[in-house]
C-alpha cells in the first residue's frame, strides 16, 4: 500500500534535481524518492540479519531532569549501526555481482559491518588496509570473513589500489555514500524507536561528516511524527555538518581530526541526499566539546555498562553539556550508534574523563622530611575520604627550607564537591598547598 502524505513530499522535494559527485563509489548513488514505504520493506528485508536492539529506559534520566531512552546500537555484531545500511545495501546487489564480490578500503564501521555481512551472504569480500591501520582492525575483519590485504602507508594508498583491483577483476569497489538504499536501511532505527518508544518528544542522533543516520532516521520518524523534533550532534572541533548546510552544499572541514578515536565523527561530509534531508527534516543541529564527549563516554560505561567510541556517545554528550534545555521534563530517546572504541584508548578515556569530571585531582605541598608528617598527611586524606592513587616525595630538588620533603600526591574523590571539600581541609592545615589545575 503507497502511503503519501506531507512529509514524503518534503522527501521528494529534498531529492529531486541534486547532482551526484562523480569521485564517489562505483555503486552509484540513486536520486529515487526515499518513501516510507522504502524504510518499511528494509526493515523486512533485513530483519533476520541485523538485531532489533532495545531502546531502554536510562538511569541518566534523573540526572538531567528527562526521560532518557537509550537505542543501544553498539550491540550489533559489528558494534555499529552501520550493519543497517550495508546489509540491505548488499542484498540489494544483482545477483551477477554478487557472485564477483566487492571490495573496500578503510578501516572504518562501514568497512568492518561489509566484512561480515558479505560474507555471511556468502559473497566473495576484499578489505585493503594500509599498514598504519591497528592491527586488531585487521584481526577483526579477517575473523569476519573477509580477505584482508595490507598495502600502502595511508589511507589513499589502500584506495587507490582498491579501485584499481576492482576495476581489473570485476569487484564493486564499496564505500560509504547516500544512496537511497543505504539510507532506508538506516532509517529502520527510527522506525524501531518508533514503535519502541511510545509519545517521543525527540530523538538524537550523531551528526558530523556522514549524517546518512541522521537523514535516514529522520525520514522515518517525520513520516510516522512530524512533531517528534529530530537533532543531530556534531563535535565544536569539525563542525561539517554545520558548515555545509550553511554553504548549500557538501564541505570538508580543513581542521577535521583524523585520530581513531573520532572515527566517523570527523569525516567528510558524504552526499548530497543526506544533506538535502538533513536541511529539510532535521529540526536542530548542535556542537559539544571533546570534554563533553569524553565526560559521556564515562557516564555510559558507570551508569549502562556500555564501552562506546565517540560516535555513540557524542548523542548523550549534547545532554551531558546541557546544550539541549528545551528538552527538560519530556520524554527523549539517544542513538548510541557505535562501540568500537579501541583497547588502547579506553584507559585514556577513562583516565581523562575522571579528571575533567572533577574525580581525579592532583596537589603539590612541602613538609617536614620527619617520620611523622607523611603519617599526619595520610590521616588527613583518610579523614576526608579521598582514595590515594599515586603518592610521590621529591628531596634532592625541593627550594625551599632545608630538610623538607615536597609530596606530589594523586587521589580519587567522589564528585566536584567533595573535592571542593578536600581542598579546603588540605589548604586549612597546609596554606602553600598547590593545586593542579585540569
């Protein structure tokens, strides 16, 4: 049954007339109508290969005075959303391609969600990474399926020699783009939420470079809502998103970081289709610092048990930094897209988010090298209930009278009052203490 109604010709008005960039992938993007109907038959199509994953209720609610539900999308095999896309965009393949296979170059979600579906498709599936890639990127696509190639010393190297391979053997060379198909496919998490989440006030999504999620969601929730507001969430350092709607047209922020832990957050913005739909249905775009998106990324493991990268949790980041105050009192659901944050960079995380959460501080005092002033020490911090994380006594540099000892000491407190408390206590009894700042 064809369903129209005002939002699918917003849709169609978003979409008609928009040129395609010609450098993109070999599968090429497709000016189509992005129906509802589109998003309801990738549902169905998808539905035995991709988790139909919870959108629960959060303890963060009381915290920031809303209803909070989290659509925790890290629980996909691949731990992203992008399984969605790239699921029914591979089924979607004439068969003939299909049986030649695809190929891909980037270590990115998309890349590692097209190892595992294709080859659970039983398509033939070729990764080319370059050897600056993490080596448990390359392990995990192998484990996947998918043939894994290392060339090349950058990201461009590894393009480059795909296409070039695709070209000779007949692969379609993959990667991330806005195709009408790609887009329904992600735009069934706003369909799930939908019927997850009865009288939705709003919905976030993570926004940056590729905002497919973003736009495809927001077809799907306009058609079945139109009040339902839509708010995509984009980091202050890359603001792509932003940039390109003011321009009209897709635009690369010159100061894009290319460290992992940004992964898709920084990238490029990708297609016109996403940024036409994202201009016509996206009710707000915000931008929150690195430190919000550090301090959320903290909230989600202590609070949801949930270890994700900044891309799932750049969402709740927008909440955390209060850059939503409309929103208090309603009812509002948080895509945590993504969690494929890598080992190394979880202790870092948590390590820096303590500290910006006031948890961990860091203070310099001198006192008398005597056997009893260290004891005297310890008792006031056991006193003040602050946990000792590293304690240090410096003797040979110290400037000050002879016969002292400057202590450097680390120590773990509960939350920003408590520190408060204990700083106060040090300061009482040691006036010269010095407080490192974060």
């Amino acid at each position: 049954m064809k369903i129209v109604s005002r939002n699918e010709e917003l849709l169609r008005d978003a979409l008609s007339c928009i040129p395609q960039p010609s450098s993109r992938t070999s599968l090429a993007s497709c000016n189509k109508l992005i129906r509802f109907e589109d998003i309801s038959a990738a549902a169905f199509k998808i539905q035995c290969g991709v988790q139909k994953t919870p959108c629960m209720y959060s303890r963060l609610s009381k915290q920031y005075g809303m209803d909070i539900y989290l659509k925790k999308e890290f629980l996909q095999y691949t731990g992203s959303v992008k399984e969605r896309g790239v699921l029914y965009l591979l089924m979607s393949l004439p068969q003939d391609q299909q049986r030649k296979g695809v190929i891909v170059a980037s270590d990115s979600n998309f890349s590692m969600a097209v190892a595992y579906h294709a080859s659970e498709l039983r398509i033939p599936v070729f990764v080319i990474l370059s050897s600056s890639t993490a080596p448990a990127r390359l392990k995990t696509c192998r484990e996947y399926g998918a043939m894994v190639i290392s060339y090349g010393t950058s990201a461009k190297d590894s393009q480059l020699h795909a296409r070039r391979l695709a070209q000779e053997n007949g692969y379609l060379y993959l990667e991330e783009e806005d195709s009408a198909v790609y887009l329904s496919g992600l735009g069934t998490v706003g369909l799930e939420m939908y019927e997850q989440v009865p009288k939705l006030d709003a919905v976030i999504f993570p926004a940056g470079g590729h905002c497919g999620l973003l736009a495809g969601s927001a077809a799907a929730l306009k058609h079945l809502n139109p009040h339902i507001s839509v708010i995509g969430v984009e980091s202050e350092s890359f603001p792509v998103l932003q940039q390109s709607l003011k321009a009209g047209h897709p635009t690369e922020d010159q100061a894009c970081n290319n460290h992992h832990f940004y992964g898709d957050v920084s990238g490029v913005c990708f297609g016109s289709n996403s940024l036409q739909l994202t201009g016509k249905l996206v009710d707000k775009v915000v931008a929150v610092r690195e430190e919000d998106i550090l301090i959320s990324v903290l909230r989600l493991l202590e609070y949801e048990r949930a270890t994700v990268d900044a891309e799932g949790a750049i969402g709740l980041a927008a909440l955390v930094a209060g850059k939503l105050p409309e929103l208090k009192g309603k009812r509002v659901a948080v895509v945590i897209c993504s969690g494929n944050l890598e080992l190394h960079l979880l202790q870092q995380c948590i390590a820096r988010a303590l500290t910006l959460d006031n948890r961990v501080c860091r203070f310099s005092l001198v006192i008398s090298d005597c056997p009893g002033d260290m004891s005297k020490l310890l008792e006031v911090l056991a006193r003040e209930e602050a946990r000792v994380l590293d304690i240090k006594q410096e003797r040979t540099f110290v400037t000050s009278e002879l016969f002292t000892v400057e202590v450097i000491c680390t120590v773990e407190t509960r939350d920003k009052i408590h520190t408060a408390q204990l700083r106060n206590a040090l300061l009482e009894r040691y006036p010269r203490t010095a407080w490192t700042e974060r």
